[in-house]
C-alpha cells in the first residue's frame, strides 16, 4: 500500500513533525503513530484527541476514526493536526446572557443540541438550533446612474440579490437572512471557533403551546422571542392589541403600575411598541391602562399572559420566507410571501401578511429545491405544482424537513403520551381519501391527519342505540346458548393504522 509523509501538528505544544503513514491506516491507528512518535510532550488521555484537516477561513474537517486517510483524500506534505477534541463555545441566549459550555469539537451539530440544551434545562432539543451572528462585510452598494431599466444586483456568493427584494426583507422582518447552523456538520465545518459566539433559538414552533410558568426556562426563552417578533414588526398587530402586549411587558420589567412613578415619558416606547406606533398621540396613556391590569401579577404569570396572547395571532409559529411567484395570466414575476407553520404551508400577502391561501403539511406529497427555484407538489389535493423563485429553496426545504421529522419522532415514541408531550391531550386521527377519476381508473390517496385536544378542552361521545335493522338467518350450529357479562371500562389509547369498511353481498 502506498505511504506518504504526512506534517502533523500539535497546537497544544506547538510542535510539528513530518510522520509517514499508509494510506489505509484509520484515523484511530494515525493517532496512536503520532503519540508513538511524539513522546517529548506532556499530552492528555488519548481518547481527548483527534485528527483533524485545517481549511480556510478557521474552518476544516474532523477526521472520523474508522475512516482510512485515503478516504480525505491527503497528499504527501499536507498538513493535519492532531488536537483535543474537547474545546469552549460560547452560547448566547435570547435575553443576552452568555454561557460558556464545554463540547466535542468532532461532534455533528445534532449531537451538541442534546448536550447544550440539557446543560441548560431545555428537554425539547430537536426544536431548537444554533444561529450564526457574525456578519458579513457590508456589501458596497455604488449610486447607479443609468436609465434604471435594468435591475441593479450584487453577487453575493453564488447568489444573485436583487437590492429591492433585500430591502423588502429587512422591511418584513422575514426569516431568509437567519444563518442557521447545519446540522449535519461540525462547528469547525462551519468556521465557528472558540472566539466566536452562537445565538440558541426555536427554529420549529411544535410543542411549544405546553410550556407554562412550571417551565421557567423555556418560558422566558419563548417570551422574548415573541417580544421581540411583535416589537420588530414580524407580527402585524393593531394599535390596541400592540398596547396590551405592550402593558403586559411593562408589568414583566417594572411590577405592578404605579400612578406616582409610572406617568407620561417614563416610558421607552422603541422597546414596548412597533416602529409605527411608537409616535401616535394618546398611546403611553393605553399602555398604562394594560399595564394597571395586569396589577399583582408574578412575573412568570405576566410571561405566560403575553405569550398566550402572541398564540393567538394568525401568524403565530410561522416562518418567513421572500419569494417571487408568477402572476397568473402574465409573464412576471411579484413578490409573495410564503410562511411555513407546524401544520401548514402558507402563501400570504407580501404588505400586510393576510393569509391569502393555505395547504396543509398533509397534503405535501413531494418538494423540490434548486438554487433558484422551490417547488412544491401536492398531488391529488392540486391539479397544479406551486413553484416561487427564491434562492432559499434549501432552507425552505430543510424546514418543512424537519417538522415531518419532528412529527415522526414524537408519532413513533413508544412512550407516547400525545404527540406534544401532553398527557392530557388526545389524539384524534381521520384517515382522508380524496378520489380523483382520469379517465379509465381512479385513484384514491390516502393520508392520515392527526389532531390533537388540548388539555381542558373534552370529547363528546355520541350516544346511540347498538341495535340495527337486519336479516334473520337460521343459525350454522341450530340453536345456541345465550350468556350474560358486563363490558369493561372505556380505555384510552391512541390507535394507528388503517379502518377498512365493506360490504358483504347476499349469498
């Protein structure tokens, strides 16, 4: 087998040496070489290390351990580390404290959320993600002094950004631009090093609707991100509704009202209220009237009253995305927004965010993502494919994605006790069959929705009479004895698969 020399170095003792190694040793037996070689250093356990290929930009590959070095294709003189695996990250959270946590370094991003979130006391991982904050250098964008009947585009990338659109996302607030972590890397895959600080966010609005004051974690992660939203203009509210949002938040920061302290320009209404209501005449004097409300309120009940009331908000949950869409009957394309929910996919306006159409996630048979494109096809429910422009097909994709993912998982749980973690919520399933005839046969697709009753709410049985018209038949056997029993007790459970009705025709 063919040997090259490989440059190893050691950043922990700043010592690099050329070792020769075959090409189908595993990263494991690599290891053991180089701490065979290097005996002049006072290194940790062995099992801390790791063998690891530099790239650009602080990034690079972890090698896995059963892998042969072939598989990363090395060449003679390349240079490799061998470092711990174990290393700092910083993790921000949505209402500014920063926690410094220990991870594997080699680890798949999938794999850290479990640990980052139970250091933290969140129990739900799959429903939280980490988001890359550094920004990228601003963009120069020069005056244009032509006839302005070409749109103007930046390359950014391999991506094309039309300045209108950009600026209509800023304006929206959409969720395009988050630089969400991939899962299925490593933070060194990605460029995030030990200097470099995350933001912990929901990313999958799921089970979410259970988290209550005996939850103070989740629900203050959950309260500010719905603060901020309303206050940043993601959720369009009317000026009364701002208000009430607005008092509930000042009982949360200053306890109960106070007519001797809590008067007019006491307030910061940038941090209570959206940019368009800050300056409207007569509204400190609304929030107060919210506010004095809200009076003997803890500040954890003040937490779950704002966001129950961010619940009930018809873009609730939803995640933005800037699309283009073609005009029907026309040859151009127009801004559209479309809105991805744990239940539905969205298409809502692009100025006020009115729901202007609705498919259910059941109803997605297939989807498709390209560079430029996503396109959406739900089968029999449509006689049409929904395709929109948008060069975030990807993360469109990895969304709706993950929630199946999610919905999957907690479907599947052995210990299921309602697919939200709720014990006291039934499952109500209905399996549909829209039938569709093309022209000689017919097709009948089935899929199965699944509902659930929140606790508190009940389920009504219908009572009817057991006995149905029929056909008397001479008995097989002649005639039988008759016995009598009680039934057992109703029992409650959640039963999966699939009911098939017939009808036997008389012989």
């Amino acid at each position: 087998m063919t040997a090259i020399s490989l440059k190893v170095d050691v950043p922990e003792q700043s010592v690099t040496k050329v070792i020769q190694f075959f090409l189908n040793t595993t990263a494991y037996d690599a290891c053991k070489v180089i701490r065979e070689k290097i005996t002049d250093t006072n290194l940790g356990l062995a099992k801390d290390y790791g063998l690891f290929i530099p790239g650009e930009d602080n990034s690079g590959v972890w090698m896995e351990p059963t892998r042969c070095l072939s598989f990363y294709n090395v060449k003679p003189n390349d240079n490799v580390q061998y470092r711990r695996k174990m290393r700092q990250l910083k993790v921000r959270m949505l209402d500014g404290a920063v926690k410094t946590l220990m991870v594997d370094d080699s680890a798949l991003v999938a794999h850290l959320m479990v640990n980052i979130c139970t250091k933290i006391g969140i129990m739900n991982h799959e429903e939280y993600s980490l988001v890359n904050e550094t920004e990228p250098p601003e963009l120069e964008h020069k005056p244009n002094y032509g006839t302005l009947t070409l749109k103007r585009k930046i390359k950014d990338g391999d991506k094309e950004r039309d300045i209108k659109m950009e600026n209509l996302k800023k304006k929206l607030k959409t969720d395009d631009e988050i630089n969400w972590l991939d899962h299925g890397k490593t933070l060194r895959e990605q460029g995030i090093t030990e200097n470099e600080t995350v933001l912990l966010k929901r990313k999958y609005f799921f089970s979410d609707r259970n988290i209550t004051s005996s939850d103070p974690v989740q629900l203050n992660l959950l309260y500010v991100q719905c603060r901020d939203a309303i206050v940043g203009g993601a959720h369009p509210v009317p000026l009364e509704t701002a208000c009430q949002f607005a008092g509930i938040q000042c009982q949360i920061q200053f306890g109960d009202y106070d007519e001797n302290r809590h008067r007019a320009g006491f307030l910061d209404l940038k941090e209570l209220l959206p940019q368009s209501y800050v300056k409207t005449k007569g509204v400190e004097k609304k929030i107060y009237r919210f506010h004095a409300q809200c009076k003997h309120k803890s500040e954890l009940d003040a937490k779950v009253d704002y966001v129950e009331l961010a619940r009930s908000l018809s873009t609730y949950g939803t995640t933005f995305f800037l699309v283009k869409e073609k005009m029907k009957g026309k040859n151009k394309l127009t801004p559209r927004l479309l809105g991805v929910t744990k239940e539905n996919v969205l298409r809502l306006d692009e100025k006020t965010k009115e729901i202007m159409k609705t498919w259910p996630l059941t109803t997605v048979r297939r989807w498709a993502a390209s560079p430029n494109t996503f396109t959406l096809d739900f089968g029999d429910y449509s006689d049409s494919y929904y395709s929109v422009q948008t060069p975030e097909g990807e993360q469109i994709s990895a969304l709706i994605a993950g929630y199946i993912d999610i919905i999957l998982k907690k479907r599947n749980a052995a210990d299921h006790i309602g697919i939200e973690g709720d014990d006291g919520s039934a499952m109500l399933e209905d399996n549909v069959a829209p039938n569709k005839c093309v022209r000689n046969h017919c097709r009948s697709p089935k899929a199965t929705i699944i509902q659930h009753q929140e606790s508190g709410h009940h389920l009504h049985s219908d009572v009817e009479s057991l006995s149905k018209p029929g056909i008397m038949i001479p008995g097989a056997n002649g005639p039988q004895n008759i016995s009598r029993g009680t039934l057992p007790g109703a029992k409650v459970g959640a039963f999966v698969g699939q009911v098939n009705r017939a009808h036997h025709p008389p012989s």
